[in-house]
C-alpha cells in the first residue's frame, strides 16, 4: 500500500460498520473513513449514538482505533455481517453498580473510557474469534464464555472467566494504568493527543517533560507537553477522568520516519505501587512534515 493509502490505524479493515446496540435498540451502518483516508466525524457521533456514549460531555468520541479493530476482525471472519453489542459504553456509577451486582466488570474497565465493547457476531464462535484476536496481540480481549467476547484497546492482554479477576476485592492502585495515543500513524511535526486510561484513582500528575523513544535503538530525545504545570511547577496535576484523557504534545519535524513510543513520568503519586512511568503503543512516523 503506498504511503498515502496507509490508514490511521495498523489495523484497519474496510471501515464498513453495521453496529446493533442490544441493550438500547440503537443501530447504525457507518464507513469510518472519507474517500481521503481521514476519519468520518459523522459516523463517529452516529457510533457515540448506538454506543450511548455522552460526546459533548467527554469532549471525544468512541475510541476509532477500537472501531478499526472491530472492522478489520469482523471482515476476516464474518464480512458485512452485524456487530451485535452486548455491552458498550459504561459511565463510572453504571459500572461501579452492575460489579456489585456480580458482573464481570473490571473496577478500571476500558468501557468507561469508550475503548471497549462486548459483542458477538451470527454464525461465529466466540472461542474462536477470542483466540483469532489474542494471536494478533493488538489490545485486550476476553471470553467469559458463550458467542460473546470483550474487545478493547486498552494494552494487550487476554484472559478467560476464570483468569478476568473482575471480582477481586484487591486494590488497584492505578497499577493498570495504560498510555496511548489518539492514531497509531503521524507526520513528523504532527500534534498528537495522549490519554491515560485503565485508571481506578485521579488527583496524581505528569512531568512536562516528556520522551519520544525510538522503537528500534532505544534513543529518546526530549517532548515537551502542551500543558503548562501551574505556578512553574515541575508537576501537572491531573484531578479527574477527563483531565487524563487530553494530554497534548508535538513531534519534532525533523524526527526520521520509523516507529516510536512516547514515555511520561508521574508524579505527586498516590500509591507506591502505581507506575513511576508508562510507555506508550508504538506509533509510527510517515513521509516528511507538511510544508
């Protein structure tokens, strides 16, 4: 595929979606890219839509990596087919509830960020699409058992009913916590988004001072973040979900296409067990920075 044809994402498909939200009756058939390769923002508010995902409120969309991933496994194994949603956007009490209910809900669940869903698509097993996913090693999934199975892109793990631990009693600790950005391609020089997510407690904070580390040698050079610490702090401090979810920076123009991660460092800490630092999902840098 020529470099101009390269999607946002490394896993793409078609972007042809016909979604059926179960539990609120909702459905949409949606193409997540424009005929120039970028992202339908029609169709992402139609997926918020069927999702019953609070747009205005949370300032983003559905996360699209998650709608690429959904698209490019559903045209392997079942093309054209619908994405029968069993579970979809959780807010952080709907969440809270159904766990002391006895569901299989993670305290730190992807679905309260909009980066996973629950579905099952006619004719196909969900074992079977589970271990078709896992061998990608792209993002969680899971299968509690029956057709349905747990997507989302969130670090890349998989687990079974038995191996979920969603009932554990144990204390999180923001020890899950996982970095991405919004794409997986840039420019060099291109401004990208990074959110937190997987997060059970808020109030800590990020260093301005990020990294940019080059996937194949390990060499990191300087990012700096678009968030001024208050007062000339050394420490921005993050108070809630949605303050995690907008962390900007710029890639410097003249960093050479390739792949990369970027890394921040926390601090003002609230448990000794959360990360010092997190590493985010490679990117990878194309073609040459815009004139």
């Amino acid at each position: 595929m020529a470099e101009e044809e390269q999607g946002p994402f490394f896993l793409m498909g078609s972007g042809q979606l016909h979604l059926k939200n179960r539990r609120n009756g909702r459905e949409a058939r949606i193409a997540l890219l424009n005929t120039d390769g970028t992202l339908n923002d029609a169709a992402l508010n139609e997926v918020d839509r069927v999702f019953g995902f609070p747009t205005a409120a949370k300032g983003e969309h559905i996360s699209p990596r998650l709608l690429g991933m959904v698209s490019h496994f559903a045209d392997r194994v079942a093309p054209g087919k619908t994405i029968q949603i069993e579970s979809a956007y959780r807010s952080p009490a709907y969440n809270d509830g159904i766990r002391k209910k006895g569901a299989n809900a993670a305290r730190t669940s992807a679905h309260m960020d909009g980066m996973a869903l629950d579905f099952w698509i006619k004719g196909i097993d969900g074992r079977k699409l589970w271990q078709i996913i896992r061998e990608q090693d792209c993002c969680g999934v899971g299968h509690y058992g029956g057709k349905a199975i747990h997507l989302d892109a969130g670090r890349p793990r998989f687990w079974e009913a038995a191996t979920s631990g969603t009932k554990t009693a144990e204390p999180d600790h923001n020890r899950h916590l996982y970095l991405s950005t919004d794409y997986d391609r840039y420019r060099p020089g291109a401004r990208l988004r990074l959110s937190l997510s997987g997060l059970s407690t808020f109030g800590f904070g990020v260093k301005p001072k990020a990294v940019v580390e080059a996937g194949d040698t390990g060499e990191r050079s300087p990012l700096t973040l678009d968030l001024p610490a208050a007062g000339g702090s050394d420490c921005i401090l993050l108070s809630d979900r949605k303050a995690t979810r907008f962390l900007y920076a710029s890639l410097t123009p003249t960093l050479p296409p390739g792949r990369y991660r970027i890394g921040l460092e926390f601090c003002n800490r609230p448990f000794p067990q959360m990360p010092a630092a997190a590493l985010s999902n490679a990117i990878e840098l194309v073609g040459t920075s815009p004139p």
